[in-house]
C-alpha cells in the first residue's frame, strides 16, 4: 500500500504538504500541487479510509442487524441490494448480530462510541421498539425497513422508514385470481396482530368484498392463520379445503405456507396457490408470487440516510430535506405470474 | 460523542497529553496520567475507531462476500455466526456485493486501498479461483469457508480453510438408516463435479459398499442427481421410485432436495427422507438431517485471521502461528434425528 510518506519522497516535499495538498489545497502553490498530484497519480495513493474518516468526522459506514434465524426469506437479497448501493455510493456496511433489543443497544453503544459507523438500518421493528427511542436519544442516523407499526404517527419526522406495500401486493394477486375465474378464494396468513400480517390480509379481504366475491362472514371461513413454516401450512390448508371443498383458489401470506399448501393439494385438483416473496422455492414450483423491490428499497434507504447525514453536517442547520413524506416510502410491489 | 479536546479541557491538559497517555503512557508523569485516567472515566471518553485503526494500521475488520441469490441455504447462520465471533472479539465485519469474479477483485482493490479492511473470508471458491491469486499476490490475509477443491495441494499453507465434512455428515446419516433397519438407500445429489457434492456423495457409496449394502453396480442405480430446488428433487425422486420400487430411504445432498422428495413419496409410504442443513424446512417436515457447526466454523475462521495477522505484525518474523494443519480445519457436522 501507498502511503502518504511515500507521495512526499516520490515529489520531494513534506509529508504534511501531501496532506495540505489533499485536505486544504488552497494554502499550496500551484507548482507544489501539481508536483504532488503528480506523484500520487503515478504511485496509485488512495488516501487511507481512517484517516479520511477521522477528518470528516463521517465514517460513512451503515450498520445492520443480522439475526440468529433471518427475519423473512428474503432478507440475504436484502443485504445483497444494500450492498450494491452502498458499493455505488463509497459506503460501507457493517454487519452485528441481532439477538436480544438489550444486546443490540449494547453494540449500538460501543459502535457509535468508537465513531465505527454513522447510521443503522433496523428490520424487524416492534410495538414500543426500544432500539428506536435510544437511537433518537443519541441522536443517531437511522431508517427502518418496514413501517413502525406501534407508532401513534406512523408519519413521525423522526422515524424515517422504507416499506413495501404488501397490502398492494396481495391484492393485486387477488384481483389477478378473480380476472382469471377464480371465485372462491381462500387466503392463509400468519397469527397473531403483526402489523405486516393483518396488513397484507386486508389486500385479499378488501378485493374480494369490492368484487362481492364473499360477505364478510364468508370471508372468516375462507381465512385460515399458520406460524410460517411448511407443515403449519400444510395443515392449515388441509383443513381450509376441508370445510371449503369448493375452493379454488388459496392466496398466502408467504412462500413458505404456500409450500406447505401445494402439500396439502389433493392430485389432480385445479386449485392455484399463490406465495409471497419471489423465493427460489417458489419460482421452482412455479407459484404465482409476489416480488419486493428490494434493490429499490436499498436504494432509497441509502438516500434517505445520505440525506439526513447531509441536513445534520450542513452549516445553515436547516433541515431541507425533511421535507414531510420524502422520508418515508411505501414502494408497490410486483406480481410474478409464471407461465 | 466526548472528544479527545474534551478530556484534555477537563484534565486541563494538552490534547497531546492525552493522546500520550492512550498510546504511549510511560513518557506522561504519573501524577498528569491519573488526572486524565480520571477525566476519561467520568466522562466515558472511547477512543475514535478510526483514529486508533489509523494509529495501529489494523482496522480489525473483515470483508465477507453476500451474492445476488445465496450460496446456502445456511449462509444468513454463517453471518451471524461470524458478526458474533467479531463482537466476542472486537473485530468488525464490512459486507461487500459478490457478483462476478471480476468485480470483486475491483472491490478488494477499493477495499484494501483505503485500508478499511484487512482480512477476507470467503466462500463459494471453484476452481482456478482469482480471487485467492489475487490475495496471495497481493499480500492480504484471508480464510476460505469450503475447501480449494481445484488445488493441487490441498494443504498449501498460503491458503488457509475452514470447512465441514459432509462426506463424515453423509456417512453418519446413512449409518444411522442401516442401524435402523433401512436395506435399499437411494442418494439424490447434485449434478456435475462440484467437491462439495462429490465429497457427500462418496459418505453415502463407502458406507453403502462398508456395509455390503448393495454392489458399486447396485449404487448407480440408487443415485440420482438434480439441481438444487424443490421441482427437481420431486422428480429425481419420483424417477427412482419408479426404477427402484424397493427404496426404504433416500438420502439427499440438500434439505431443498429433501423437501422435493417428500413431495414425491406415495400416501403411507414407509420410506425415510434425509436432508443436509437442518434448516427450518427441514424441522418442520421433521427431517432427519445434517447440522454444520457454524458457529464453531466462525470461531476457527477469525482465530486463523487473528493468528495471521499478528504473525504478519509480530517482530520476530517467526511463522510460530502457522505450523502445518492448524490453518486447513476440518470441522465434524452432527445428525439431527427428530422425534
């Protein structure tokens, strides 16, 4: 590696004048420059990353979580999207481990105490997410990935977040479902009050009511709720069919459950299962599915934190770019019908 | 953040002398050192990471490679794995996108430029891999996760690795069927000439042929291949049943080619279908399967960095750390046998 000692040989000057030509080079003589900038574009110097950083006080690095059992299937794209935008956009990622809201804030404190990373992606955000009220308090860059479901305002100007639109999604798949025939079409989703569940149940519920496809008491017998692995969706679909030997359609709340319903499938029957997540799984049982747009939403992750990294470090303090609604970003998914 | 200004005020001393008393205590009076050891305490001061990175030239941190679609099916646990090694020692892990070869040498050049990192691990290595010249080439400390199957020497000691027998995983497996009662064991792996899938698929033949289960004629005609997803291992599986009626267990290469094969079996049938990743597919199914011990292989990946970094600093120029062997790990993976 080039140092900087090796810039001041190589152009027979001080080190401190390479590094006033880099950092302040108004205060050096034009000839000096040019026979400094000389020498560093023949010996290749890239100027250290720590020095860089420790000078701009911006170590222009975001750090996210890693759990010891992904969050949903799709979160290595995820990490993959960032990765591209941060590459594109001279950033770096850090990666902690996520296993417990107390050992997070743990790390949170040793890697904004050590100036290691200036901004965090957090997933997985619950009811009264205590990683969100230490990060405002220590006045720290964030945004989430998925909406904060336990706000009051889920518009808070200090809780930026990035979110697909599941409730679009699944009922664009229902809309598909019923423009192709399907009229008795059931849906499994996850137990339980999840923000993204209930929201993604209501894309089915409220395509179906407008398309008077069912009452809502119809709609209870054709709703069936499964903890997101094969065998719960297995079952529950078993019994959906069951009480419901009519159905001809089963909408799901998650290519995992959507596998376990293909299982439950007797032979023969010409009923469509549709998925959520684009995963290889489902492309491999070739399910209708629904695709997050993920290099998408890195993308505006890294926007928004580049944005309110900028506001924060500007001199005129004020906050341009907070403008109401920028920061938080509902992105429409897509369907992917497999031929 | 409290700065190292802001000590040096409280102690009402120079900024220098604090800096003396961080990095090289002996020449500050002991009288100065406990003032500023105090200020430093009661204002929580930590030293900047960047400023001690630059100080030490080691940033401590290790860039690991996240693909467009992952490797594994286990690769998030391998994330995890490691950020909690890193944690456990203070080392911090830089995510970097792999999409081809090509551009990760441009990454490892940006990387290691800036020195914002200086050790790799990586996995998914094939034949003639680039990426390992050019790290070699290029002085930087690394460990493979996955053997250099294309090498001549496996044991080269530039080339350090940390792996899994699945050949041993494999063999356990199909011990364990034979113990049980099983005669006629068929094995799905993957087609072509990957080590990884040659390597398992050789646990399952020895064991086969140790145990006079079948000739070697007998065993090509148990085994088929497919690629890694759900569609494939049904019909691979399907297609062995129809040649070998008599099939009590199959044995696969992956829990994704498992969870095809029990798509496959007959209603009733009697027939055991094994995996290899115990992943949540795997459990839900209630698969026996094959467990890698991640987070020992994380242990070993950052202990061989560690040892090589310091060997690389350390003054002597001994290679104490690299005796033969403890640089190429082989680690033993256990079955997982539900209930």
């Amino acid at each position: 590696m080039v140092s900087i000692k090796d810039v001041a040989r190589d152009a027979g000057v001080s080190p401190q004048t390479v590094s006033n030509c880099i950092n302040n080079p108004r205060i050096v003589k034009p000839s000096t420059r040019a026979l400094v900038t000389d020498s560093i574009t023949r010996l290749g110097y890239t100027p250290n990353a720590s020095a860089r950083r420790l000078r701009t006080q911006r170590s222009n690095t975001i750090a996210i979580g890693i759990a010891p059992v992904s969050y949903s299937r799709v979160y290595d794209r995820l990490l993959h999207a960032l990765a591209t935008e941060a590459d594109a956009n001279d950033i770096r990622i850090i990666l902690y481990k996520t296993d417990s809201y107390q050992d997070e804030l743990r790390q949170f404190n040793a890697l904004t105490a050590g100036g290691d990373v200036d901004s965090f992606v957090l997933t997985d955000t619950g009811h009264n997410d205590p990683r969100i009220d230490w990060l405002i308090e220590h006045h720290q860059t964030f945004v989430l990935f998925g909406r904060p479901w336990g706000l009051d305002d889920m518009y808070d100007p200090d809780v930026p977040w990035v979110d697909v639109d599941g409730r679009h999604g699944i009922a664009q798949m229902t809309r598909h479902l019923i423009l192709h025939g399907r009229k008795r079409i059931a849906f499994i989703g996850w137990p339980g009050l999840s923000g993204t569940g209930m929201d993604r149940r209501l894309g089915w519920q409220e395509t179906m009511l407008d398309a008077k496809m069912a009452s809502a008491e119809e709609l209870a017998g054709l709703c069936a709720e499964a903890e997101d692995d094969i065998t719960a969706g297995q079952s529950a679909c078993a019994a959906l069919l069951e009480r419901n030997p009519d159905i001809d359609a089963v909408v799901c709340v998650s290519d995992t459950l959507a596998t376990g319903a293909v299982m439950a499938m007797p032979a023969g029957a010409n009923i469509t299962v549709t998925g959520f997540d684009n995963t290889v799984s489902a492309q491999s049982l070739k399910l209708p599915t629904v695709d997050q747009p993920l290099a998408q939403s890195a993308h505006e992750i890294v926007r928004i934190i580049q944005e309110r990294l900028d506001s924060r470090t500007s001199q005129t303090g004020r906050d341009e770019s907070r403008a109401a609604g920028e920061h938080h970003i509902l992105l429409a998914p897509s369907i992917v019908i497999p031929e």
